[in-house]
C-alpha cells in the first residue's frame, strides 16, 4: 500500500482584540484609504499583552484535533511555524507540546516566515511518505503587533501586520482513492534576505542585544515593500504552474487557491497570472492583515469550516517572504 498524507482537521485562533484602520490613524502617520488602496486590509486583530504565538497556535490546535476525530495522545509529531516565536530560545513547538499534554513526542520548528506553513506541511508529508509518523500536528502562529515601528520609517509594515494562529492536522491513509497532498515546492533565493528582515537583536555581535540597536531602530522588521511585491506576484504563481506540470495537471483543474495573504493586490495578480476567476482564489487579508505563516491555515480553516472544499476538489497553497523564500503545495481533498 503506498501512504499519503491527508489533512484531516483544521482550526484556527485570531485574538478578539479587533484593530481598524480608524484606530492605526492614532498611532501611524497613515489614513484608512491608503491601507486600503495598497493593501485591501481594513482591520487586523492583535493579541493583549502575555499572549504569545505558542498560545494562539494551542488553540488553533485543539479544534484540528477535535475536527480530526482523533484523541490528542494519537499526535505523534508536532511541526511549527513562526517567525515570532515566545521566546528567542527554545522554539514554540515544545511549548505546544507542554501546553496540550502531549506524551514526550519530537517537536520541530520551522523559520521560514511567510512560507513557513507550506515548508513545515513538507516536512509533515516527507515524514508521513516514509512511515516515520502517522498523525502529525503541523501549526502556524505570529504575534507581530508587539514589534512594529509605528514611526514613518516603520509605517509601510506597521499598517499590513496581525497576530493569529493556525492548525492541520495531517494522517497516513492508504492513496488508493487519490486524496491527499500530491507534492511540495519549495525555493528560496538568500541573496535577498535584507529585503524583508529583523536585522537585531544578532548574536553575530558582542553583545548581541544593545542600547544602539534600539535607538537607531534596528530591532524592527524592515521591507523594501516595492521590490518584495514584484517578486511576490512572479514567485507564487510560478510555484503552483510547477505543482501543476510535476502532476500532470492544468490550472483549470484547480478548484480554490489560497495564496499567503501578504497583500490583496497580490493576490489579485496571482488570481490573473493563473486566469482564475475571482471565487476560486481565497481573500481574508481585509479582516486579519498578513498573519504571515498563520495566514494559510487561518484561511484554509475558514474554507473548510465554510463548506467551500469537497472531496476529490483539488486544492492549491502557495506562499512568498522573507528569506526570500516561496512555496507551493498541491492537495487533494
Ligand atoms: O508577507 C510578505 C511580506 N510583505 C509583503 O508582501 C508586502 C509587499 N509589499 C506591499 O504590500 C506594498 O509594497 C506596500 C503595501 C508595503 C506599499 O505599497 P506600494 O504601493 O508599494 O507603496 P510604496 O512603497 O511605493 O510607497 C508609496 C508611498 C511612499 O511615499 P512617497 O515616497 O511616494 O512619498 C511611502 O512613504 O506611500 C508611503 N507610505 C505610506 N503612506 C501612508 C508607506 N507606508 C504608508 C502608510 N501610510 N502606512
């Protein structure tokens, strides 16, 4: 019997603090019609104070497992993506792990930011592929609003960002009635990685934390929004044609596709590039902003749950940033 890997159960967790665009005019240089016209968000939620990422993706976690049908104790790895995790050390997966009760299983985190769900589905896939595991907890979770620079320089960022979590939970079935993740792409080119970066605090430096890194505002994340864009519209249509061409399948076999919410005009060009029409590609960035690795299963939960996949659909992800880093994977229900 030759195994795939199937997402069984989805879940996701946005914290009830609810952001506009109204409110962000008191903090930021920027007007509500800006944010809209470049970017489509109106509103992003972000967490209170001593909430973490880990929190948010436990959550999100506990109603994949419930959706799963499955009892937490059956998890038998976990996968996270973050690029905010709690702490700088140890990763978010163990605290996941701590936090559901789960039996002393192998926790592995990914940091491959926007694109980090996609890479750590791979990961759950591979490992599923080769018998290693069969129930496995793949999780996504960003707490972003605790680091941005509402000054000018910080504004272009400060206004796209939110804080969410996001689950699948991923299990060995027989491939005899085709469903399941058909493949992963995964790319990166690093000759970009201070396009879209946080430079500080660097261990590359003694000390790796200093008062200069603060005051010349290096701890906050920095884009070249301009050029992250362009990159963004080529790479993520480029990654599904792959998984397309590696399946022997066209783009009018695609049911829904759901790009990384960086932006609604991205996805809008990712939407022309594949000549979709407008109800087979997946847009929530105006509730929620960029949750970053969080964002593909927030909006895959909210699919599911919305009834908008049936099985034997064939689903497409993809993904753009920082790194840069860009994926695709293609699924079917
Ligand atoms: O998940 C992956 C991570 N990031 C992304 O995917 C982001 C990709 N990039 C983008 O989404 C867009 O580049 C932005 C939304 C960030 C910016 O949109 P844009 O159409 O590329 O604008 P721009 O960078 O060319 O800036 C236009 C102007 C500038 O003013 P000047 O120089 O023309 O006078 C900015 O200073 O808009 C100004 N600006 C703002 N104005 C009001 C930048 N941020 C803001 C702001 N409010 N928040």
């Amino acid at each position: 019997m030759s195994v795939r890997a199937v997402i069984t159960g989805t879940g996701r967790n946005l914290p009830p603090r609810v952001v506009t665009n109204a409110d962000l005019e008191k903090l930021v240089n920027t007007s509500d019609e800006w944010i809209r016209e470049r970017s489509g968000i109106v509103e992003r939620r972000w967490v209170e104070t001593g909430t973490g990422s880990s929190d948010l993706a436990v959550e999100a976690a506990r109603q994949a497992i419930d959706a799963a049908g499955i009892r937490k104790d059956d998890i038998d790895f976990i996968v996270a993506a973050t690029l905010s995790p709690d702490y700088y050390f140890p990763g978010i997966g163990v605290l996941v792990q701590s936090e559901l009760g789960l039996p002393n299983i192998g926790a592995l985190d990914v940091r491959n930011q926007c694109s980090g769900f996609i890479y750590a589905l791979s990961v759950a896939d591979q490992y599923i592929r080769a018998g290693t595991y069969k129930k496995i907890l793949v999780v996504a979770a960003e707490v972003q609003s605790t680091n941005l620079d509402f000054t000018d320089q910080g504004r272009d960022m400060a206004v796209l960002f939110g804080d969410g979590g996001g689950a699948v939970v991923v299990e060995a079935h027989d491939s005899a009635d085709g469903r399941g993740i058909l493949s992963t792409h995964l790319f990166c080119d690093g000759r970009f990685a201070s396009e879209l970066w946080m430079e500080h605090p660097s261990p590359k430096y003694n000390p790796t934390f200093s008062m200069e890194m603060i005051t010349e505002r290096k701890t906050f994340p920095r884009m070249d929004g301009r050029r992250v864009f362009i990159n963004a519209v080529e790479r993520m249509p480029e990654a599904v044609l792959a998984a397309l061409a590696h399946n022997g399948l066209e783009t009018k076999d695609l049911s829904l596709v759901i790009p990384h919410q960086a932006n609604d005009r991205i996805s809008l060009m990712v939407m022309k590039k594949l000549q979709l029409p407008e109800e087979r590609i997946v847009r929530n960035i105006q509730r929620y902003g960029n949750t970053t690795a969080a964002s593909i299963p927030i909006a895959l939960d909210e699919v599911v749950r919305e009834g908008r996949l049936k099985n034997g659909d064939l689903l497409a992800l993809t993904a753009f940033g920082s790194g840069f880093t860009w994926a695709s994977a293609l699924i079917r229900w």
